[in-house]
C-alpha cells in the first residue's frame, strides 16, 4: 500500500526525471509518503481483454492509497487510462492531486470536474503533507 498514487508518462523524459526525483526525496525526507506508480501508457491497450486484470490491479492500489497524483505529460491528455485512473479517485472519493511538468501540456479530460488540487511538482514539501 502507499500513500501516494502516481500516473506518469514515462516516455516523457520531464515525467521520467520527476519520478528518479521522487525517489531521491523519499530517501532524503523521512516524512515524505510512501508512492506508487503506474505508467498513463502500458502495454496493453486500455480497452483489451488483457486490461481488466490490470485494472483490477490498479483499481486495489487506487482504494488502498490516500491520494492520486496526475503527472500531466505532453500525451496524458489522451491517455484512457488516465481518465479511467481520475474517475475511480473521484468513485473512491480519493484526494486528487495534479501537476504540469510543462506549462504547454493539456490536462485530461477526466480533471474538468474532478476539481483537483494543482500543485508544484518541484516543491518536496507540499508532497510530504498529508492533507491539503
């Protein structure tokens, strides 16, 4: 279990280096969360037959977890599973967070009415609070 969910794109070389980030403040803060992460992107296509396990998966760390973070890549806005990610927060009633690692990338549609919290995916300390 973690305490923080994470949707990336790792093709994106932003998100990539912002997830090697996340690593190195978890070693470095000792308050920093517990986090996941989980690829915008997989594999396997999102309306597959092989996608329901993987969505059940999924489905497990995003209840178990205190918050979903959006990581906002150049491809997230069209990423399905993304919005799939960002409906079940809001089903499981799940602290949204989001952040744009690049002022230009659009943000998905599942985050119009999700209404989450944008933050500053640069600043160590606004990730290591646990409610915002």
């Amino acid at each position: 279990m973690s305490d923080l969910f994470i949707s990336y794109h790792s093709a994106d070389p932003l998100a990539h280096s912002f997830q090697i980030q996340l690593h190195e403040w978890a070693k470095k803060y000792w308050e920093f969360p517990t986090v996941s992460f989980h690829e915008q992107e997989p594999p396997v296509s999102f309306q597959s037959h092989n996608a329901s396990g993987i969505r059940r998966r999924l489905r497990k760390e995003i209840k178990q977890a205190h918050q979903l973070l959006i990581v906002i890549s150049r491809g997230t806005w069209q990423s399905e599973w993304a919005d799939w990610e960002i409906a079940i927060a809001k089903q499981e009633d799940k602290q949204l967070l989001a952040a744009k690692l690049d002022s230009a990338n659009i943000s998905p549609l599942g985050l119009v009415d999700a209404e989450p919290i944008w933050i500053d995916p640069f600043d160590p300390v606004v990730l290591s609070q646990r409610k915002f």
